[in-house]
C-alpha cells in the first residue's frame, strides 16, 4: 500500500508580458520549480510579448511536496536571464480544486526575501526552573538553503527571537548545508503568548545581509508535549506591497494535482479480472462494461481514461483484443465509411494512447533524420501564392531577388524531398514497426474489409490504418516535434510553415488522394504527382504490415523482447574523482552512455563497442549536485556500490536542467525497487578533508541533505504500474457510480430480472451487477486502509508553525 502524489502541468500560453530587450519585445521561457527545486524548462519563443508554448508534463512527487511555482524568464545570449515575473500555486490550492486549477493567472514579482528554500532543524525544551522555567531552543543544522552569493554558496547564521531577547548563532561560510548545534535559553513567563521566532541569514561583509527563510513557533502548544524536535520548512516574510496585478502579464495554466491511495495488488484483481473477461469474451458476445464506460465518461476525460484502459490491458497483454473490441463497437454504430474513425470516440482516444505508448520509438527512427534535415536546412518554403514574401528568401544570384515563380518551384523541389524521404523511410520500415502494432493494425484492417465489403469502398480499410498512423501519429509529430520529443526546442516561424505544409501532404496521402482533399487548397497541385506515388506506396506498405501471423507475432516480440531498448541514452560528460586530490576541469571527458534494465553503460560514440559502468543492482541513489563543487550547472551523481561493496560516486553533466532530470527520473525509475536504497546524500564533493557542502570530515557519513527517489517525470516509455493504472480507473468508475446504479436498475426493470448487490464471499452474474460490487469491495477496502485516515506526524512539530 502506498501513496502515489502527481502534478499534470500544462503550460499553455503568456499574454501581455513586458519587454526586457531593446528592440521591445522579450524572448520569453518557463522554469517550474517544486518547492524551489528546478524540474522542467520550456521551449524559448523568440521575440514575442504573447508566446505560446502548449507543453504538458506529468511530475511524481512524494506527497509532503509543498508548492508548484512557475517562473517567466527573458533569454539573453550576453547576460544573465531576466525575471519577469512568476506565478505559485500552493498545495492547498490545489486541492481546492479537485478538477484541476485551469485559466489565467496574474503574475507577480518576484520579492528575493520570498525566495526562501529548505529547512531548519530544531530542538525545543521547557526546562523546570524559577517562575515559569526557561525555554531551550537548539540550532541543529539546516539543508538546501538559497544560495545568495557568487559562490553558489551563502554563509548562514541564525538569529533566535523570544520576548524582546535576540540570539544569533555563529557564521558557517560558504555552505548551504550548515551545522551549528547551539544552544539558546529564555526566561519564561507566565502567560506569556509570544511565539519563538528563528530566522536565517546570509552573513555579508559588504552589503546588506540576506533573509534566507523563518519559522514561528507557538511556545503555548509546548507546555504539553514539554519537547519537540524535527525539521521545520523556513518560511518567506509576509508579502510585501507589489506592482499593480496585470502589469507583468498573465500566464494561462492547467495544473491538477492527484494524490492516490495505491492498495495491494490483491484487491484490484476482481476489477482487473472482470475486465479483463469483457475483452476476452467480447468477440463472442455482447460487451457491456466498456460501452457503459464510453457512454458515461465526458469529452474532456475521455483521453484519460482510454490511457488508463490501455495501460491496463498492455500489462494484462489483452491491449490488441481491447482495442479489437473498440474497433467492433465504433464500426457498429457507423453506417458512412467516410465518417468512420473521425470522432473522439474511445476508439480513437485509446489508438491514440497505443500508438504513443508502443510505437514512439519506431516514429523516432522513422522520423527523426528527416525532421532534423528541416531544422538544419532551414529554408524557405512557400506553395500559397498570397503568402508568398520574396524579401525573406534572399538572393538567387548576384544582385537579383528570386520571383515568385522561382520560390515556388523551389519550395515544392524542397517538399517533395522531403516527403519522398518520409515515404521511402515508412516503405522500409514494415519489420521495425513493433508486433503488437502490426498486430492490431492487422485487426483493424480486416474488421473494417468486414463491415465495408464493397468494391466502391476498397479504399475504406487502407484510409482507417492511415487515419490512425498517417494523420493521429505521424502528421502531429511532424507539425510538433518538440511535444512527441524529437527536437528539445519549439521551431521558428520558417521552419514552422515548412513543417506544417509537409504535415498537409502526408494527410493527402494518408487520405488516400481523394478528390475532397485536393480540392481544399489547389496550390498544393504541385506536390500531386508525389503524392499520388505516395499513395500507392503507402498502399503497398500497409499491405505488408499487416500481412503477420499470430506465430510470426510471437517470434517478433520475443526477439524484440531479447534487444533490451535503451530506457535512456545521449552523451553526457563524466567527471571521474582520483584520491583526495581536489577534482580538476581535466577530469571532464564527453562520452555516449546508455541505461537499460541492467546497467548504465558507455561508449566513445553511439556505435562504439559498450563498456558496462554501473550494474543496475548496485545503484543506491541518483541526485543533484551543488552548482559550486565543479563550478558548473546541471550536474548529477550516481551513488553505487562496486563489485567489492564500496561505495562509489559517478559525476555526470548534463547541457540542461531538461536532461539532468530527464536522466535522474529514468534512473530513479530503473533503480526504485533495489535493496539498500540511500535516504540521504551529500550534494557537494569530497574535496581534501571534507564535504563541500556541509564542511563534515566523515566521508562514509550520513549525507546532509535528504535524497528525492520519488521525484520523478513521466515519459512515454516508463515502466507500466499496473497497480496504478487500476487505483485510477476505479476512481474514475467510483465518479460514475451513481449513473452505473441507475442503468442497472433500468435493464433490470426492462428485463424483469431484479438484481441485488451481494455479499463479498458471492458474485452475481450480471457484469454491471458484479462491477458495482467490485467497487463496493474496493470502497470499503480503502476505508479500511491506514493511508486513508489522515497520516499521524512522527512528531508534533510541524503543528507548532504558526
């Protein structure tokens, strides 16, 4: 049983924004940042006061996470990025909103005695004495406070406030990982309802000291547990008076927080098994479950619960007979064959899932070489005559600017290229294309040849494959390739249209040329003879794929199953640590590494023979390193035991914070199940005697920070959490419970029958009957769950914050 919290972020767009260079614009970008730790940048939108960047992403986190901020930031190639402004969401804020927070938010500016982090450990006694007693406060130590110097460091001391007396601590310099362990005692008196405050701060010699973070303890709930200790969160000051809201702009979001009670396997099997036996027998007679769930499940979460589903029966291997019965249910209720697949049906939501869940690594090969082509090529490309600019393509030849007529021709020479070599590249692809999609295109293909036999339609079940593969698939990758992860950065406005026109043309293909799609835009007449090529080699290829044999699938998935993908790969540098020497720029060398399920290797190039440098087993943590130890951003650290049991420390850099946690989530993911997992670690280096964060000399010692295993990003090729996947849709099936029960009473009525709920040792026959008791089953389970109940604190500190 355990606690699963996950953010789902989108990032949709800015309005109104400042400008922050001289030409009057801004080149805007997001950071978000989960209780101030950096986890995802967005694309940059050059220069734009109105950017759109449409990016979604799904974070895990534990559920103690406290808040979601997102930072509005100005690019610049020769300075350092401007702030323009920000945007924080709390966590009650977000559990105000059980549907997720949606719409556009005013942002603020940034206060730097708001940009507080980390926390403060703290002892706190009433000692017996004269009158009322004392009360005894002990500075511990602090971890991850907000560096403030050049440094990547701060020198933090603490300064203790109780009725009218201050305290301060003495100075750690250059460390954000402090220890102090000292003492303060206050007179008591009686009555008295003053609050300890304890403060931290940045020592400067110069200037001003640095506010780094407070906390405010309520002395009056001391009296009855006497003592207390444990770490507290720092706090910002209250606000202070800010720029009139709507001045920075506005950033429109969409955030919805989950947190989910994930029971023992056991309980979920009934719910898995029912549905499991409505795909199975499906085929042979009428299906009940899934139609109810597609009938009652609105538009805007239908996509994802057909995510759910087809996790579900991808772990149970039943994702091609799900989909199968979906194909029977959508073709069943169509009687225009040009209307068939066009809805957002189940259907087609769940293809769609399928396709990025099982196939994104055979989009990636096939797509890839030619998406950056265009990136690299950059050209001008333009068929409609009325958008036609000859100013921005230059010069053709000395002193004379190209005619409309000569950038037409090129631009359709440039298209053509490129949409041969997407449909060559598709053509050779029919044995990379994973068996199971094989498998299920294969279904589709013949469910449809069934229910359109016709010669007039002999076009139908070529057009249904191509309406999931040609335009679901690889037309939106093409038109966005940031979003289905082929480039890290958005396309300029150039690039974009090229992007956009070769999107069109793969639709006429997949269209199969029709007359209704030539006719919508006719400046599109020049790609035509490629295109009609294109189809009859689309048509071929199709063929081919799904010409496979349920034996032939085995085999395929069996050899494909014995390749072990990647679950990660790209090069990284390595810094390797020799003795106690400090470690030195030399020791950077730039190598292409590889995790899969049993190790992390690496390679001098990506066809290089790989040299095995972590086995998977001995990973006991993957976290972030201090700015400060190498003098550079985004590096991370694999902890490991060798093959003697030593532990041991790899040091690699990523080139953005997008990648460093791109590969911290991947191996926090492969590795979250091994044995002897650390829960702390050092965030510096051992350099001579000591850390650099925390200035122990202990070098085998309890780290000073705490580690972050379950701060994770969801990929498209994660490990499926069949557990998970079952918790959400009976969360989803409990919503609809009600309409469930009423439904059931209306066939029972229509068929005389009537149907009671039974006790958990019987199950009734009817399946809407037995899903009903599933749920009533799975309701008392978790009311049952110690989880369910609000979580006890293993101390009563964090009650104490005022």
């Amino acid at each position: 049983m355990a606690k699963r919290s996950s953010l789902s972020i989108r990032i949709v767009e800015g309005k109104n924004l400042p400008a922050k260079d001289i030409n009057g614009s801004s080149d805007p970008y997001c950071i978000v940042k989960v209780d101030n730790e950096p986890i995802i940048r967005t694309a940059t939108v050059w220069k734009t006061l109105c950017p759109f960047w449409g990016e979604e992403y799904q974070v895990h986190l534990p559920p103690t996470f406290h808040a979601v901020a997102f930072y509005v930031m100005d690019e610049d190639a020769l300075s350092r990025d401007d702030v323009i402004g920000k945007v924080c969401l709390t966590k009650d804020t977000l559990a105000a909103h059980p549907k997720g927070f949606s719409g556009w938010a005013h942002l603020t500016e940034v206060d730097p005695d708001e940009e507080v982090q980390g926390e403060i450990h703290l002892r706190l006694e009433l000692v017996p004495g004269t009158r009322a007693g004392r009360l005894r406060c002990s500075v511990l130590e602090a971890r991850d406070l907000a560096p403030k110097d050049r440094n990547g460091a701060s020198d933090p001391f603490v300064r203790v406030r109780y009725n009218g007396r201050t305290q301060e601590t003495s100075i750690v310099k250059k460390s954000c990982y402090p220890r102090w362990n000292e003492t303060f005692e206050f007179e008591l008196e009686k009555g008295a309802t003053e609050a300890l405050c304890v403060e931290a701060w940045d020592w400067d010699l110069v200037s001003r000291n640095d506010f780094l973070g407070k906390v405010v303890v309520n002395v009056e709930s001391l009296w009855a547990a006497q003592q207390e200790e444990g770490w507290f969160q720092l706090q910002p000051h209250l606000s202070k008076r800010r720029r009139e809201e709507g001045n920075l702009g506005s950033l429109q979001l969409e955030v919805r927080l989950r947190d989910e009670t994930v029971l023992p396997s056991g309980c979920y099997q009934p719910l898995v098994q029912l549905l499991c036996r409505e795909v199975t027998l499906g085929a042979q007679g009428p299906a009940q479950l899934i139609p109810l769930i597609e009938e009652m499940t609105s538009t805007e979460c239908r996509q994802e619960v057909a995510t759910n589903l087809l996790k579900l029966f991808l772990g149970q291997g039943l994702a091609k007979g799900f989909l199968d019965l979906l194909f029977q249910l959508e073709l069943s209720r169509t009687s225009e064959a040009n209307t068939l697949f066009r809805s957002n049906s189940l259907a087609t939501k769940s293809m769609e899932s399928f396709l990025k869940v099982a196939g994104m690594r055979y989009l990636h090969s096939i797509l890839g070489p030619i998406i950056d082509r265009v990136f690299e090529e950059k050209k001008y490309v333009e068929l409609d005559p009325s958008k036609v600019e000859v100013k921005d393509v230059g010069c053709s030849g000395l002193h004379r600017p190209q005619t409309e007529a000569e950038v037409l021709q090129q631009s359709a020479q440039t298209l053509r290229a490129h949409l041969g070599a997407l449909l060559s590249a598709l053509c050779r692809s029919v044995r990379a294309c994973p068996a199971v999609v094989r498998a299920t295109f294969r279904q589709l293909f013949l469910r449809v040849r069934e229910r359109f036999p016709s010669a007039q339609h002999e076009n139908v079940p070529f057009i249904a494959v191509t309406s999931f593969l040609c335009l679901r698939f690889v037309s939106p990758a093409i038109m966005a390739p940031k979003l289905f992860h082929l480039r890290e950065r958005h396309a300029d406005a150039r690039t974009s249209r090229t992007l956009l026109l070769l999107a069109k043309a793969i639709q006429n293909v997949g269209n199969m040329d029709t007359p209704a799609s030539r006719a919508k835009e006719a400046w599109m007449e020049p790609l035509q003879p490629t295109v009609r090529q294109g189809v009859a080699q689309l048509k071929d290829f199709i063929t081919k794929l799904v010409d496979i044999e349920e034996k032939e699938e085995l085999d395929l998935q069996r050899a494909l199953s014995l390749q072990m993908p990647p679950v990660k790969e790209g090069p990284l540098f390595i810094h390797r640590t020799k003795g106690k020497g400090p470690l030195m720029s030399s020791s950077f060398k730039k190598l292409y590494f590889s995790l899969t399920t049993e190790a992390l290797s690496f390679a001098k190039t990506p066809s290089s023979k790989k040299s095995a440098l972590i086995k998977l087993a001995n990973i006991r943590a993957a976290e972030k390193v201090e700015e400060k130890s190498f003098g550079s951003s985004h590096v991370m650290q694999v902890i490991y035991t060798d093959d003697t049991g030593r532990p041991q420390t790899a040091y690699l850099q990523c080139k953005c914070v997008n990648e460093l946690n791109q590969w911290l989530s991947a191996l926090r993911k492969v590795s979250i199940n091994n044995t002897g997992l650390l829960g702390s670690y050092h965030p510096g280096v051992f350099r001579g005697d000591k850390w650099s964060c925390c200035h122990q000399k202990d070098k085998t010692g309890l780290g000073c920070d705490k580690t972050r295993s379950r701060v994770t990003l969801q990929e498209w090729n994660d490990p499926l959490d069949h557990d998970l996947e079952a918790q959400l849709i009976y969360r989803h099936l409990l919503g609809m419970e009600a309409a469930l029960r009423e439904k059931h009473r209306e066939l029972s009525a229509g068929t005389g029958a009537g149907s009671t709920l039974t006790g958990p040792g019987e199950a009734p026959e009817d399946p809407l009957a037995q899903l009903l008791q599933v749920l009533q089953d799975l309701r008392e389970a978790h009311s049952c769950s110690p989880a369910s109940s609000p979580p006890s604190e293993p101390n009563c500190l964090l009650e104490l914050q005022t």
